[in-house]
C-alpha cells in the first residue's frame, strides 16, 4: 500500500468501514445543520453551495458525535499512524454531498492551494496526506475523481484560474472508483479534479485531511505521541 501510494500519489483501501456505517455517515451528515457547526466553536462557513445546492459541510464533527466517532475509530488511527506517524494534526473535516445530476466540478489542481503557506513548513509535500471514506460506491458515471498518478513527483504544476471549472485541456488521468466502505487516500502534491455528476446516484465522501505536527504550526492535534486526540478543539482552526 505504502509503495503504490508513493509510486503514484493516490491508493484505494478496500473494505475499511461498512455499508451499514456508511448509511449512518449519510443520515448524520445530511441531519448537521450550519447553526449546529456554529455552535460548536467553528469561525468559519460552515458550508458552501454550488448551483444552489449545497454541495460540502466543514468540521461536522464538532457538531455530530458519530461523524466524530468516525473520525477517531481505531481503523482510521491505524491508516494515519501507518502513513504519518504518532504526531498529527487534523487539518479538514468535511462531507462532500455530490448528488445525483450535481452540475458541480473541480478544475485540475493540487491540494496546496488550500493549505495556508504561513501555517505549514516546506515539508507539506511529504507530511500531509487526505483521505476519503466512500460514504456511496464512486463509479465511472457519478463523477469520479480523476488523478493524475505520478504528478506528485512533477517539480511544478500552476493554480486554475478558476477552481469549480473543469477544463480537461490536454491532460488525461485516471477515474478512481471505489465501493462503498473503501478508502482513497492521496498526496497533497498530485493533480486531480472530477467533471459534473450526471448520474442519477449521489457519490458522496467523509474527508479528512492529516500532516505530521512538525510541519503544521496550528490546527487541531489529532495523534499526540500516538494517543488519539477524541474531540477537535475549533479554536485550534486558523
């Protein structure tokens, strides 16, 4: 698992969670209300919308204690000590709803462009890994991530003009799919981006995003000397 992941930038983990678990996940999920989020501590938008849709949810499990217990199961602890170590902070949490006919898509880019350049070191490119937990099956037709594999090791790749537009351009990657219960995980460095769902089935994922603490000045600690951190502290969020 580690090879592939360092050989391409992105590996499907099959079978971690359940179908019943991810039927959970999505009824949680669609109950977490952005008063609920607000409540909880969190600063920011609790939720963004595309296509008078809303189409992500951020740090929900500051507001719901099963999206919460989730994130810290012993599965998902296992996968980051394996990938980081015993010293990690969490950096996302969030639901991406993606539903059926969702008009919504990600231009090519590398996760960098989220992570705030005067909070994490030079060593992002190694330290921070984001995973996905295939809350739907992600099929050919439901608007799959396509990743570039092997564009984690490219020296430079630009910033989209504009984010929620997919160009193809001339660059072709590979549509990961996955089952329901599997896990994606992939580099911050590696190119991606997915086109509309024109599907009638919703591919939704549970995101949650990790890096080694000595490359994250700030966020909230999720492992500390391998011990599992059990609730994120939002004022830990910059």
């Amino acid at each position: 698992m580690l090879k592939e992941y360092e050989d391409k930038g992105v590996v499907v983990i099959p079978s971690v969670f359940t179908e019943e678990e991810c039927d959970r996940i999505k009824s949680e999920a669609y109950g977490v209300t952005d008063d609920q989020i607000k409540a909880a501590g969190y600063k920011h938008a609790p939720s963004e919308q595309a296509y008078n849709k809303k189409s992500l949810i951020f740090f929900p499990a500051l507001a719901n204690e099963y999206l919460n217990s989730i994130r810290t199961d012993e599965r998902m602890q296992n996968l980051v000590r394996e990938f980081l170590g015993d010293d990690v902070r969490q950096i996302n949490n969030q639901i991406y709803f993606r539903e059926e006919a969702d008009l919504d898509t990600f231009a090519w880019h590398r996760d960098t462009i989220f992570r705030e350049s005067h909070v994490f070191t030079s060593n992002l490119v190694t330290d921070y890994l984001q995973t996905v937990i295939a809350v739907d099956d992600i099929t050919e037709e439901n608007s799959p991530v396509e990743f570039i594999t092997g564009s984690h090791l490219w020296e430079t790749f630009g910033d989209p003009v504009n984010l929620r537009l997919f160009d193809r351009g001339n660059l072709e990657g590979i549509k990961y799919t996955a089952q329901k219960g599997d896990m994606m995980v992939w580099s911050v460095m590696i190119v991606h981006g997915s086109e509309e769902n024109k599907s009638t089935r919703s591919r939704m994922t549970y995101m949650n995003g990790f890096c080694r603490t000595r490359s994250a000045s700030t966020y909230p600690d999720y492992l500390v000397d391998g011990n599992i951190i059990e609730e994120i502290d939002p004022e830990r969020i910059p």
